[in-house]
C-alpha cells in the first residue's frame, strides 16, 4: 500500500508541510509513503498535438506522449506506482500553481481511464500484441485526498481544478481540504488545528485502502454537487434554473431554493450517468469527441491553403538571446 504526497508549493513552504503531516498520517496506518516536490522537476507543457489520443484511440496503443527530454516520465511512473495520491498545492491567482497545471496538462487524454478502456478493447479486438499498451496499473482502484492553501479566500477554482488531476484517471477523492488565510512562511505550524485536520485526511486515504476503495467514505465538506461535491455551479443559459452545470464532473442538474433558503443543486436520475466522474459519462464523451469535434469536414484538405494567410501574418516576438538568459539565471547584469 503506496501514498505518494505531491507538493506543488516552495520548498518548506506551508503546502509542503501539511501534505508531508498528511503522509505522517498515512503511514500512521501502515502506508509505505513517497514525497514528491513538483518545483524539483523540469516538465515541458502540453502542445496540443494530440499524438497521445491517436496513439490510443487509432493503435490501441498506451497514449505515448511526443515530449521528450524531461521529468514527466519519472512523475507519471510514480503516480501509476501509488495506490493513495495526498496531492497539494499552494493557491495562487484563485487557482493551484501553473506548474500543477502543466502536470496536469500532460497527463490529459492518455491517462483517461475511458481512453484507456478503449484502447485495451481495440487491442482486443484487432489481436494487437506487439507495442505499448495502457498501463496496467493505470485500472486499479486507488483514493486520493486534495489540500489547497491559500493566503486569502480568493480560492474558488483551486479544488475544481485539482480535482481534475484525480477525475481524469478515475481514483476517488475520499476527502478535499481548503485552507486559507496562512500567508507567511512556516505559519501553519502554529495552527494545531489544521495540521490534525490533514492529519486525519492522510490516515483517511490509507484506511480506505485498507477497507476497498469501493467502500471508502468522503470526509470532506459536502459541496453543491451530490457526485463529485463541487462547490462551483455553472448558471449555463441565461437565468435558467436548469440546466445548471457541475463545474468538475459536468453533470446537468436544478438550482433551487427551498423552503428554508438553502440553496440546492439537484441531479436527476436521468442525468446522473453523463456525469464524467462515471466511466460512462467518459464513454459519452468519447463518443461526442469522434462524432463532433474530431470529425474532418469533407474539405478538410483545404485546411493548409486556408490558413495560409495567418501563417504569413506577422512574425512573432521572441526572447532575448538565450545566452543572456543563462547571464540573468546567472545574476549577472545583462
């Protein structure tokens, strides 16, 4: 039973301590535990290229990734390896760090458990045995606990975002803290409260591990959606009370008020299954993927002449020389 704890702040910074109070946890209840500060690493973004989604929707393959020459493949290793991800990121801008998002990015299509899916059964079906399929360990059940920190309240898409990380490659978020107001350095430790709080969150993940994830119990704050417990509500046309749209899972569902004020998010029957936290809101997804915006119009051979135009259109701005940068990495004056 393997917890890995992934830090996207500073070094010491206060999201580093708690998500290491939270592997103090896990390992209080018999996890072999890992550490992982993401700024240690060199992790290129996303292009865009789509040569991950071809590799498994096309080939059947296990969605191998056309970036070379980094860290990712190290990353990507361990969090296949883990069975219990405590992942936690400093809260910058109303969001987790852009680097958080860049791993984030890179995972994107080929760590999607209905990609994956698909891919097996196109080998299945075509008798492929030759190449690279979906990891194997990409399909075993595993629990995850986010910590976002935040300096102030300006914090609303931190938890969506990160959920993202976990819904992709379908592991459960058993539990999802937001902290705010610790803004200085190292101020965490003074709050007893919170170090507890995440705590219980790391030795929550390596329980429901030990119990089946299948069975695990979310400990976090209930949120508006009853699937993925979001908080963030998309009012999608104009004043509307439905569709409304879970901001993380997608699903459609009804604000309302009721009797006593509270506002509710209601999520029918009918509509529970598109949610993308369900294997089969993610197949219907691929499904409208192939259908709508990977369909090639029949004069798609035009594309190139067609935006000729663009490519001719100015030229862009770039950096200063690079070996002036190396002098300003250096401090030196430029």
């Amino acid at each position: 039973m393997k917890v890995l704890g992934i830090s996207c702040g500073r070094r010491m910074g206060n999201t580093e301590i708690m998500v290491k109070e939270a592997l103090m946890g896990a390992e209080e209840a018999g996890a072999e535990v890992q550490f992982l500060r993401l700024q240690d690493y060199y992790i290129k973004p996303c292009t865009g290229c789509n040569s991950c989604a071809i590799d498994i929707m096309e080939k059947g393959g296990g969605g191998a990734c056309s970036l070379k020459n980094d860290d990712f493949p190290f990353i990507d290793d361990l969090v296949m390896d883990c069975d219990g991800l405590v992942l936690g990121s400093p809260i910058y801008e109303k969001s987790p760090t852009g680097l958080f998002k860049t791993l984030e990015d890179r995972m994107g299509p080929s760590h999607d458990q209905g990609f994956r899916i698909v891919a097996q059964k196109i080998r299945e079906e075509k008798g492929i045995t030759t190449g690279t399929g979906p990891d194997p360990r990409a399909f075993k059940p595993r629990a995850a606990s986010l910590i976002a920190v935040g300096g102030s309240e300006w914090d609303t898409l931190a938890l969506p975002i990160m959920g993202m990380f976990c819904l992709t490659m379908q592991m459960t978020v058993v539990d999802q803290i937001l902290i705010n107001w610790i803004g200085l350095p190292k101020v965490v430790t003074f709050h007893d409260d919170k170090l507890a709080r995440v705590h219980r969150s790391g030795k929550h993940v390596a329980e429901s591990l030990k119990k089946g994830v299948e069975n695990a119990e979310y400990i976090g704050e209930p949120g508006m959606c009853p699937l993925c417990h979001c908080k963030l509500i998309e009012v999608r046309h104009g004043n509307d009370p439905y569709p409304c749209i879970c901001a993380l899972c997608g699903v459609r569902g009804t604000l309302t008020t009721d009797a006593d004020g509270q506002v509710r998010f209601t999520v029918s029957d009918e509509d529970r299954p598109h949610s993308h936290l369900l294997l089969s809101g993610k197949f219907e997804h691929l499904q409208e993927l192939a259908d709508v915006s990977l369909k090639p119009p029949a004069n798609y051979g035009e594309a190139n002449a067609r935006s000729q135009k663009y490519r001719d259109y100015l030229t862009p701005l770039m950096p200063p020389a690079r070996e002036k940068g190396k002098k300003a990495e250096a401090g030196e004056e430029l």
